[in-house]
C-alpha cells in the first residue's frame, strides 16, 4: 500500500491490489506446510522466493486482477509494478535472520543480512502508522468538507523511515561484529562471530561467538560497554557417536542444511532402554527451530523428526 501511494499508482489504476498480491506472492510456499514441518523447512522460501523466479511471480498477481479490471489494462505498466512488489518481498527478506535463497535452483546457499529480526516492530509500525493517518486524515477531511487525499506524503516518509532504518541497523551490526571480533578469549579461539538483532531495541544485539567446543553467547549494547567476561557458555557435547548417527538421517541432513547456528544436547533416556534423545536447535531463534532423534542403546536412530516449538 505504501508503494502504491508513494507513486506507483500513477503507473495503473490497479496498483495497490497488485502490489498487495505481488508483495506476499513468494509465500505461496507456505502451502508446503500441508505435507508436514520438515517439507515446510525444505521449501519455504525456496524457489518462489529465487532471483530467477521474480519475472514469473510477478505474473500471477496480473492474471489474478486482470479478469475484475474495468479500464484500460495496460499490461507492461502492471507487470512493472508487480515485479517491484515481488523484489520488495525478497529485498525484506534478506535483510532478516531468516534468510533467504535468491541463487536457487543453481545454489542453496542462505543469504542473509541479519540486521532486521524476521518480524520487526519499527518497520510494521511505520508501516501501519502510515496507513492509518492517512485513513483518519481522510476521515477528518469529509467531515470538514475537505477532498481525500491519497496519503503520497505519509507513504513516501514511511519509505524514507524503512530505508534510513534498514541502513542504520546494517552500520549497527557491523559495530557489533567488530566488537565481538575485536576480543581475544583467551579459553575459546573463535571460529566465527555473529550479531543477531533484538526485536525492540536497535542498540541491543545478540552476540554469537562460536569457538572449537562451544558457544558463547553475550548481550551487546553498541553504546555500553562491553564485558567478554559475561557470557553465557553452550557446550557441544562428548558424545560425537550419538550426534553422527542423528546426523546421517534425513531429519538432521535438511534441518543442519538451513540451521546456520546449531546447538546439540545429547540425553540419556529410559525408553528404549539405555537410550538417548539427540535434540539440535537453531541459535537464532532460541530455540524454536529443533530436530530430535531417539537412538538405542547401540547408538541406532529409532526415530526422528523435526518440529518448530
């Protein structure tokens, strides 16, 4: 809607529904989440969602509108503002920690920027503010007697807000990267450093550091001062036999394949008999992202699955 009023709408007069299918249209993937959770991991943001695919996404909000159009349907201007309203789409999603594959079906690597958190107050609130003074100062106006107005100015500020605040988050990640980075712990080499965003506070970050044995996890404010002593430590555990044998089954091979941070527990259990529950989580989401796997006393899966907690 903010694209739309910002200006594209002088381009088709049908340029707020296209947008508004164009830019949710890479999520029809959700629609793999009928065949399950793991099918749900393996094809969301997929190959709707690919750099290659944009031409043909945008497509399917033109076929969708073009039947209830009424005037004139300029089709090269309508596919302009859809293709737009799908690059928006996949432009957000790579800021977030989600990610986003754009070089399928040729790469599955995840990209992604991890300056925004994958749903973001500022950005929905600038949004929505945008949206709703313009439908009060509309409200206003026919009581006064005024003539409505398309609410350009408010749409094109709260663009203005999404770009300055993407562009302020991106320097912030990188100054908590180098605060991370900037360390020695002396106990833990790091082998990688990480800035994870917080939802509410743009100063408040996440850090990952992630060493030969384990994790350290810290609470970063940019503008305090930082202590490399306070962390929280996450251990891998001893038992490397039990993780290989979750490892090589389908479960953990596409779960590791999207997890970019995973944390293992390995826990003895009574059924079966001298067995073990092998759990691996997502670091980015604490938590909410976890393969399981039952193994037997031989260290043999008995089963496995993956659920989003």
């Amino acid at each position: 809607m903010a694209l739309s009023r910002a200006g594209l709408n002088r381009l088709t007069p049908y340029a707020t529904a296209i947008l508004l299918l164009a830019a949710n249209a890479p999520d029809i993937d959700v629609a793999s989440a009928a065949w399950g959770s793991l099918a749900y991991l393996n094809y969301h943001r997929h190959l709707t969602h690919a750099l290659i695919a944009a031409p043909f996404m945008a497509l399917l909000p033109l076929l969708v509108v073009r039947p209830f159009a009424r005037a004139t349907f300029k089709w090269r201007a309508a596919y302009l503002v859809s293709l737009i309203g799908v690059v928006s789409h996949l432009a957000l999603d790579l800021t977030n920690i989600y990610g986003v594959r754009l070089l399928l079906p040729f790469s599955g690597r995840w990209s992604r920027l991890d300056i925004t958190p994958v749903i973001d107050p500022w950005i929905l609130g600038a949004l929505i503010l945008a949206v709703s003074a313009t439908a009060l100062s509309g409200l206003i106006g026919s009581e006064i007697g005024e003539k409505p107005r398309p609410g350009r100015l408010a749409a094109t500020l709260a663009l203005a807000f999404l770009l300055l605040y993407n562009g302020a988050r991106a320097i912030l990640h990188q100054q908590t990267v180098a605060i991370l980075d900037s360390r020695v712990y002396s106990r833990f080499p790091s082998k990688r450093v990480a800035a994870l965003p917080r939802e509410f506070n743009p100063l408040a970050w996440r850090g990952l550091v992630e060493s030969g044995s384990s994790y350290l996890r810290f609470n970063v404010d940019v503008v305090g001062n930082f202590d490399p002593t306070d962390y929280h430590e996450i251990r891998f555990p001893e038992d490397r036999e039990a993780i290989q044998s979750a490892r090589e089954t389908e479960v953990f091979r596409d779960f590791l394949a999207f997890s970019q941070f995973p944390a293992w527990t390995v826990t003895p259990i009574t059924e079966p008999s001298n067995g073990f529950r092998v759990e691996a989580t997502d670091l980015r989401f604490n938590g909410g992202f976890t393969a399981t796997a039952i193994l037997d006393a031989q260290r043999k899966v008995v089963r496995a699955w993956f659920e989003f907690l």
